[in-house]
C-alpha cells in the first residue's frame, strides 16, 4: 500500500462525506494504492453513523470508532497504527486542510522525508481569520527562537511522512495532548535529521460544523507544552 490518509473527526458530520468524497477523486486519479482512515471518537453528532450510511463495503474506507477515549493526538496515533501505507498523511476534516495539495505533499516525499503544510511560507495564508493568522505567527515566531525550529508553522498538521520515520519511537510520548503534539513532533524529527520540506497551504473556511478549538486553553497548553521541552522536563529518551 502506497498511501494511507488519516482522517480525526469530532463532530464533523456536515463536512465529512464530502470531505471523503474529494480526497478519494484525488486519489483515484493518482497512480498509487491507498486508504482513507477515519479515527471518530464517538462524536454525539452521529458522524461516524454518517460515514458508514455513504462508505461501508468499500474497502478503500475505514470507519474507526473509539468509545472509550478521547483527543486529537491519541486518535491520530490510533490511525496511524492501524494504517499500512508506506507513506502517511493526516489532516483536519473540515475543510482547514485543502484536499488539492495530497498529490504535492504525496509526490515531494519521495524526495524528503517530511513534508508540512505552512501558512507562513510564500503563498500560505489563512482565509478563516486574520487574528488567528498573525497570533499563530507571533507564535510560532517564539517556538523558532525557544526551540530552534527551522520550521516556519510548527502547529498546522498538516503533513505527509515515511512511516519509517517513525521506527523506534516511543510515538506515545509525542502523540498526546491536542495541536501541541505536532511541536513535539517536528521537533523529534528535526532533531534525528529527518529533512522536512514546507509547502505553502491556505486554510480555507470549515465548511460545517463548529471548532473544537478553545483558544485561551489551547494556548496554554501549547506555551507550556514549548517550555516543557526547552527545559527538558518533556524527553523522548
Ligand atoms: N478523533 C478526534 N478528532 C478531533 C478531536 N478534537 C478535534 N478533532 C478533529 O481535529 C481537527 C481539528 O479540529 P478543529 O476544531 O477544526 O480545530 P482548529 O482547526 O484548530 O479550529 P478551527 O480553525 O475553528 O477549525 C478536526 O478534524 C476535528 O474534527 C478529538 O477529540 N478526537
Ligand atoms: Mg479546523
């Protein structure tokens, strides 16, 4: 299997089918097997009953439920585990992330390691909202300085990855929390020199639905997650 797609829903139920629907045309007309995994956490909305009534018995979609757990990170882990493909992406599933930069992110890693969506890069950008643009700026600015990170949004998640990156790697002790835990991880690539390449991405509007987002929480959350790692008090050994 060439690709897997790792798709985290919580009440997602307005965007996913279409979601699905543009991702799998994308891939269609690509020359590589693949398949779209879906991680929901038993969203109260009924997405999950959403993509079973429009995807059960094709082989290329895989529903997963989690009843007992719930978070961003860890269900993307819980994808990724179950996923085979020798290259990984993981995306948001409301419409953030562009379904049209698959085939750019799929093709550059046969060259780089990683691949990453950046808005701060040369033609990235943010249609949602323009406070949210320049305060992750600000930001991600400060991971660049605290942190050393050579790359330029360190919180967008949007990514593509040889799943042989991750080979050896206790994934837990990266993969928990929410957004933050993509700072640990371009930061443990980074640091076992993995070559990361970013490629502009525009954030384009959610199409439904409402953000998981609290933006006073995940601020802190994320500050201290930065300061746990520069103090050292955060370790992948
Ligand atoms: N499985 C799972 N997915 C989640 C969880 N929380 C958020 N997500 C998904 O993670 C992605 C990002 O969440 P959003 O609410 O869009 O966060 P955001 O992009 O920072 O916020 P907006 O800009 O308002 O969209 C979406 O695809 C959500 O459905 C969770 O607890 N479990
Ligand atoms: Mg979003």
């Amino acid at each position: 299997m060439n690709l897997s797609v790792i798709l985290p829903t919580y009440n997602e139920r307005d965007s996913i089918s279409s979601l699905i629907t543009e991702i799998y045309e994308i891939l269609e007309a690509q020359p590589l097997s693949f398949e779209i995994i879906i991680v929901d956490d038993n969203s109260p909305d009924g997405t999950y009953r959403e993509i079973l009534k429009e995807w059960d018995g094709n082989p290329k979609i895989k529903a997963l439920l989690r009843k007992n757990e719930k978070g961003l990170a860890t269900a993307i882990l819980h994808g990724i585990r179950q996923s085979e493909g020798k290259k990984v992406i993981v995306m948001d599933t409301d419409f953030n992330h562009p379904p049209k930069l698959i085939p750019l992110l799929v093709n550059i890693t046969d060259y780089f390691e990683i691949a990453s969506g950046s808005r701060y890069v040369i033609g990235g950008g943010m249609e949602t909202s323009r406070f949210r643009y320049a305060g992750s700026k600000v930001f991600n600015k400060f991971i660049h300085y605290t942190l050393k990170m050579q790359t330029t949004d360190n919180l967008s998640g949007y990514y593509c990855f040889r799943r042989e990156v991750l080979d050896g790697l206790e994934l837990e002790k990266i993969f928990f929390g929410y957004g933050d835990y993509f700072i640990r991880f371009l930061y443990v690539m980074q640091g076992l020199k993995h070559p990361i390449i970013e490629i502009p991405v525009v954030y384009e509007d959610r199409l439904g639905g409402l953000s998981k987002t609290n933006l006073k929480t995940e601020f802190f959350r994320y500050f201290a997650s930065v300061l746990n790692i520069k103090f050292r008090i955060w370790k992948i050994k």
